[in-house]
C-alpha cells in the first residue's frame, strides 16, 4: 500500500464528506435564493417529460441498490438465508434495469441540453462541470455493473468496497481493502466522491429539499407581513417580534396580532 | 365567523381602450430583466381572442384551479397531493415557453454598423432567449383587435364552449364581429390553487391584505404552481429557477399607493379598496355543486363591514380599525356587492378570485343609435341588451360560468343609469322607473355615475397603509434618508474611489457596474 493509495482512499473520502457537510451548511445559509430545482421545463418540454422521469427513477433506484449493496454486511443477508448466488441474481437484475433506465434518460437530457438552443443558453459552468462528473459516475457504474458482472465473471464489491466505504462512517478506514479492487470499481469509488464534494455547490441541492410535508399541510398557506422594522435597521424603534413575525404559519392565526 | 381583509381591484370594461399602458409600466417596473423576458404580470387581451398564454382558459388540457371530487369535496384540478407529486420529474400540465411566445428584440446594431449599400439595412428579429435571428411567430397579444380573423377567433375556449355545448355561434363576420379589452393581473384568490399546489410551502397568502406572494428563498423551482392557476398568472423565471407572480405592487400599497397599472391607467378604469370576508365560509363556497352558484356564493363570503357585529368580531380578529374604516368606503364593495355592476372572472375554477370586472355596455348604444332608436332611452336599451352585439352568453361564460342572469342584471343597471343621467343632462325630469326598474334608488345611480364616470382619484383607490399601526416606527424613515448614514452617499461621501456615473444604457445585464451597490467598508 503505497502513501496514493493511503491519499486516495482515506484522505479524499474524508475530504469529499467534509467539503460536502460544510458545503451544504454553508449554501443553506447564504443561498437559500439559490437553492431550486433550475428546471428548463418551460423552455423545453417535450424531451424532458421523457427522460426527467426515465433518469430520476432510475437513479432513485440505483441509489437504492447501493444503499443495500454497501450499507448492509454481506454477513447479515446470509443470516437471513439469502446466498451469495442469489443476491447476486438480485442486485444484477436491479442494477441493469437501473442503468438502462438511468442511461437512457441521461443520454435524453444531455442531448436535449445540446441540441436545444433555450436550454443551452441556460446553462451554467456549474452545470456543465455536474454532467461531466455526473456522466463519468454513471459511465463508470455502469460499465461495473454490465461489463463487470453481468458479462464478466462477476465481482463481489461486499467483500472489499463495502467494507471499506462503511469503515470511513465508523472512522476506522481500511484503505488496503481498495487496493486489488478492478480499476473500473475504482474509478466509480473516486468519480462518486468528486461529485460528494461538488454536490453543494450545484444543482443537485435540490434532492434534500424534496417536499413530503406537503401530503400532510393545509392546502392553503397564510403568512404575516414582515414587520418593516426588521429591515430598517437599529435606527428604527423595534417592534415587538412576537405575533408579528409569525413567520411560517399555515393556518390563518387567531386573534389580535396586528399591529 | 373569522374575519379577514382582501385589496381587490374592479375593473370597468367599459372603459379600457386596449391601449396597453398598464402592461407596459408593469413590465418596466416589475419584469425587466432576464429570465422574465416572456413575463407580463399584466396583459391586456382582446375577447373573443386566445388569451395569453393561449388557449390558457381550456382546463381540460392545463388542469388548473380546482375541481370537486365525487364526495363533493374541493380538490386541485392536476390530481391529488401524492399524485401531483409523482409529477415532479415532469409536469404534464406546464406550459412551454412557446405557449407564451418566444420574447424578442431586434438586431438594432446593424442599423448603424451596416456598410454603405444599395439597400437599407434591416433590423432583424433576435430571439431573447438564444440570442439567435429568429421569426416572429405570436407575441403576448398576437390576436389583438381581432388580429388573426376567424381562424384565430375560433381557437378562442370560451367560443368554442358556446358552439359545442349551448351551439351560439359567435359571428366572426366583419359587419357582425364584437370585441372588448381584457386586462388581466393575478386574481389574488381568496382560495389561492396555485398557494395550495406549491410543494414547498413557498407560496402564500398574506394575513394582512390578502395579496398572494412566492417568498423567493423557499421556491424550490418545482414549478407546480405555474400549472396549479387557472389564470397562469404565476410565470417560471428560467435564469433563477424560481416562480414569481403579479406581487399587486405590494410595495406600494403598503405605503397607500395604488398599483402601478392602476396608476398608469389612462381610462381610469380600476378600483381598488378593501374587502371584509369571512375566512370560514371560503372553503363551502368555493365546493358550491352548481358552478352557477359560485358567483352568489362568493357575495355571500363577503362581509358588511356597517354591521356592527362584523365591526365587532374585525376587531376581534385584529383587523386593523383603519381597515374597517377603508372598508366602509370602498369602491370596490359599492361595485361588487351595493351596486352589483362587477363580476368575478370565471368562478368556475372555484378560486374565489378578487379581481372582478364590470361588463361592457358600451357597443348596445351605438348599435341602437345607428338603427334610428333613441338609444339612451331605457325601454330600448333593456330591450337591446337581448340582442347585444358582445352576446350575453360570451359575458357569462367569462364571469358567471354561463348564467346569464347576473350579467344582464349588471348591464341593465348600466344602461338604467346612462338613460337616468341623460335625462339630469338635458335638464328634463329624470325617469324614476329606471331607477326603480333595476333595484336602486335614484341617489345611487348618482352615486354609481360618480364613481363611474368622474372616477375621482381619490374615489377610485381607497388602500389603507399597512404601517398605521406602526406609524412611529415609521417616522425614523420618513423624516430621514436612508443613505444619509455616516460617511454614507446622502451625506456627499459615497464611493468616490468607485469613478464616476453608471452609463446604464449600455450596461450589459451580465456585468455590475462599478459603483451601483456601495461596497463592503472598514467599521
């Protein structure tokens, strides 16, 4: 194990997760204006009603897969009776449906991003940076998951990868177990963790702000008016926050609180 | 009963010439920029006509505003929460841009860079988006006046609903064809859809005013509510990813200005002033069965702020007294609910809006003039208004979801009052009848003149500050500059190191100027 491999697979996890905690911290509290979906749905819609849901649910699961495949020990789903052969069987059928899905819608919107002029336009150097890194993360999995395991003879990443990406939560890296993995397992490994690390700082914030709490809120939201003194500064007199600020209220609020 | 309070605006059709002043200074004032380039908050569109975004009234295939479940119970039109939800991958119901119209400028350089030629330079279209030469296709008010003809007309939903399920045709025809302006904000409903078809809680209604707004720092882009209004009257800025809608000039009004489309209004023909509702009966008026009785129904919201009972729970509620007091004297109230000269535009989409309008009259005189019939005269007029030119059922598919009742009754108060004011006019002896005839005393109708005709500033726009009840921390704005801090540029400081003026006209919208925001300075 040389001092790359100890860089590679300790240092640059640890830096990626860090850069990505902080970095998510840090937007939410200075961008929140920022932080949206950008969708280009209005400018173009016919290809992206395709391939928007083609891409997202097969990355969704994928994300799933890999949840199972790296977060679950091989030795709790042979406890449960599952075989090595088996899950095998499992997780490829999964996995290839996953990456045609994923491929599939990728290839969509890139194209449409291209070729449409409106959406080209809107495209940012973030954005640009996103689909590269974001394309070398899937090409990568992809080509693991068909040319590897489906035509190949088969690699058993919960033996090493798995082990070694839950050994970074538990802070206890074991980078000598990503040593001998195939160099395009390896590839995958550090792709994915460039686009940790780039997370906050594109477009892709807005998976963390997917909006379950509106099955369960009031169909209609009501709010109060900004008390004017909160931007005037500490030359005007304050004003009492409470009652005025409400904020968030979801309900028309009972009772005297104007001012 | 809980008592809430609503600016709403009434607009005399009567009035509006289409000149599209109100547009325009809403456009400079509000979406100027990039991103909103194909973004009018206000437009103004010719009926029978498309509409803008076209075609935007057929909710069959935009899915807006609400719907009653089997149960009888309110549901958005585009599905149920979860089912909306599986849609954020891909809204079904989004309008494209090319539904708008693709905004563009003209390559006005070459006017003046073009070398010396035979042939006068041209300057061609450019697309605002791309940047790339493009062919005008429609515009934001394609079909105005009628522009387009019969085939355009045609297109027209409310045209096509008369054809297909009452079988009026409209007439298209030179010698019989009708139109009138329609100035549109956003409806600033009592029962927002676009409010609840927001997944990110972004959207809301104000407690204060009523006036319904997108908070830009919790739009997360989800788009749901451009689909979620009936009026698509929320627009998607494509540079910030964020949704953003008519804001009634909430600015102004706060500081007891009218709106600038208002404002600038060269008719005179919008009202604006306070509504009491109660909050309570929103929800039941807006599920009424019979999409006839939603007009009666949302009247019925309204409350009379001279019943002392509803002064009482106003107060109660914390509805300021100023705002009571604006109440008793809006014109808006005297128009919908004294008067009821003004309607609400479709209430069938169960949104409850606050913008209303009343219909237009105008076409009836003249058509009875020009047939040698005294057309001021009240027996002919009532009789005409069967047999109007704009036809009754085209008015009523817009503003009573195609009862036509409400709609003459508005028109033959307008009429009772144009035959009642000729006749003080020409100095006879006003024709009490009239007055009687269309359920209002002869003070009203004067009053109703008043308001209508002279349509004082002062009468037309009666806002109530919201900052009365704060009106001493107020003072520290208004009896100082904000830039005269120390050192600030009020005081002659300002950022000298900064150089000189900001040449605007040439500033490039990617670039800031040196100089526009005052920099960072040591404490």
């Amino acid at each position: 194990m040389t001092t790359v491999d100890v860089v590679l697979w300790t240092v640059l996890p640890y830096v990626a997760l860090t850069v990505f905690v902080v970095g998510h911290v840090w937007r939410w509290r200075v961008d929140q204006f920022g932080w949206t979906t950008r969708t280009t749905q209005v400018l173009e819609s016919r290809w992206l009603r395709l391939g928007s849901p083609l891409f997202h649910i097969g990355i969704l699961m994928a994300i799933a897969g890999h949840a199972m495949g790296l977060l679950v020990p091989k030795t709790w789903t042979e406890a449960v009776g599952v075989s090595e052969h088996t899950y095998h069987v499992m997780a490829l059928a999964g996995g290839v449906a996953a990456a045609v899905l994923v491929v599939v819608g990728l290839v969509l919107l890139l194209l449409r991003r291209v070729v449409n002029g409106r959406v080209r336009r809107t495209t940012n150097r973030m954005d640009k940076a996103l689909y590269l890194v974001l394309t070398a993360v899937i090409t990568f999995g992809v080509v693991g998951t068909v040319g590897r395991n489906l035509l190949g003879g088969g690699y058993d990443y919960r033996e090493t990868i798995a082990v070694w990406f839950r050994g970074v939560f538990w802070f206890h890296p074991r980078p000598e177990l990503m040593v001998d993995v195939p160099l395009v397992f390896q590839l995958h490994a550090l792709s994915a963790l460039v686009l940790f690390a780039m997370w906050p700082f594109t477009r892709l914030v807005h998976v963390w702000s997917v909006p379950l709490a509106y099955l369960c809120r009031p169909y209609v939201v009501y709010r109060r008016r900004r008390p004017r003194t909160a931007r005037l500064g500490a030359a005007a007199v304050s004003a009492p926050a409470a009652g005025v600020s409400g904020g968030r209220g979801h309900r028309p609020p009972r009772g005297p609180s104007f001012r | 009963m809980r008592v809430m309070a609503q600016l709403a605006m009434v607009m005399n059709l009567d009035k509006c010439i289409g000149c599209h002043t109100c547009s325009v200074t809403c456009k400079q004032t509000w979406t100027n920029r990039e991103g909103t380039e194909y973004v009018w908050f206000n437009n103004v569109e010719t009926r029978p006509g498309q509409g803008y975004p076209r075609r935007y009234e057929d909710q069959e295939r935009w899915r807006g505003g609400w719907e009653l479940t089997r149960r009888g119970r309110l549901r958005l039109r585009g599905g149920s929460r979860l089912r909306r939800l599986g849609r954020l991958f891909a809204n079904p119901d989004l309008p494209e841009l090319t539904d708008y119209y693709e905004p563009w400028t003209y390559d006005y350089r070459t006017l003046t860079t073009a070398p010396l030629g035979d042939d006068s330079p041209v300057a061609r279209p450019i697309s605002a988006i791309t940047g790339a030469p493009t062919s005008v296709r429609s515009g934001p008010n394609w079909d105005d006046s009628l522009g387009g003809g019969p085939e355009n007309l045609a297109a027209d939903p409310v045209v096509a609903r008369l054809r297909d399920e009452l079988g009026t045709a409209v007439r298209f025809e030179f010698e019989q064809a009708f139109m009138f302006y329609l100035p549109r904000i956003c409806e600033h409903c009592l029962n927002p859809s676009c409010v609840a078809s927001c997944p990110s809680g972004a959207m809301y209604k104000r407690v204060e005013d009523g006036i319904v707004l997108v908070d830009q720092d919790r739009c997360r882009g989800w788009r749901m509510c451009v689909s979620g209004c009936p009026y698509k009257k929320v627009y998607f800025n494509h540079r910030t990813g964020k949704a953003e809608k008519c804001t009634f000039c909430y600015p102004r009004m706060e500081v007891g200005q009218p709106t600038v489309c208002a404002e600038t209004c060269v008719g005179r023909l919008r009202y604006i002033g306070v509504m009491l509702y109660d909050v309570d009966r929103v929800t039941r008026a807006a599920s009424t069965p019979d999409e006839k009785d939603l007009y009666p129904a949302q009247l019925d919201v309204f409350l009379d702020p001279d019943d002392p009972e509803v002064a009482a729970a106003a107060e109660r509620d914390g509805v300021p007294h100023e705002w009571v007091e604006a109440a008793r004297r809006s014109p808006v109230r005297d128009l919908i609910c004294t008067y009821r000269l003004a309607l609400p535009l479709h209430p069938e989409y169960r949104t409850m809006p606050m913008v209303w309008y009343v219909p237009p009259l105008s076409p009836v005189v003249d058509a009875l003039a020009r047939t040698g019939f005294d057309g001021e005269d009240t027996g002919n007029l009532f009789g005409a208004i069967e047999s109007l030119r704009i036809p009754v059922e085209y008015l009523a598919e817009l503003f009573t979801a195609g009862d036509p009742e409400p709609v003459r009754a508005s028109l033959r108060r307008l009429a009772a009052m144009r035959s009642f004011m000729r006749s003080v006019n020409l100095g006879e002896v006003p024709d009490g009848a009239a007055a009687s005839q269309v359920g209002l005393t002869e003070d009203q109708l004067r009053a109703m003149y008043r308001l209508l005709a002279l349509a004082r500033y002062e009468e037309r726009y009666v806002i109530p500050t919201a900052g009365v009840g704060q009106a001493h921390d107020l003072e520290a704005v208004a009896t100082r500059c904000s830039l005269d801090t120390d050192g600030g540029p009020g005081m002659g400081g300002g950022d000298s190191a900064r150089g000189g003026p900001v040449e605007l006209f040439v500033w490039n919208p990617h670039s800031r100027p040196d100089g526009l925001f005052p920099g960072s300075r040591p404490r």
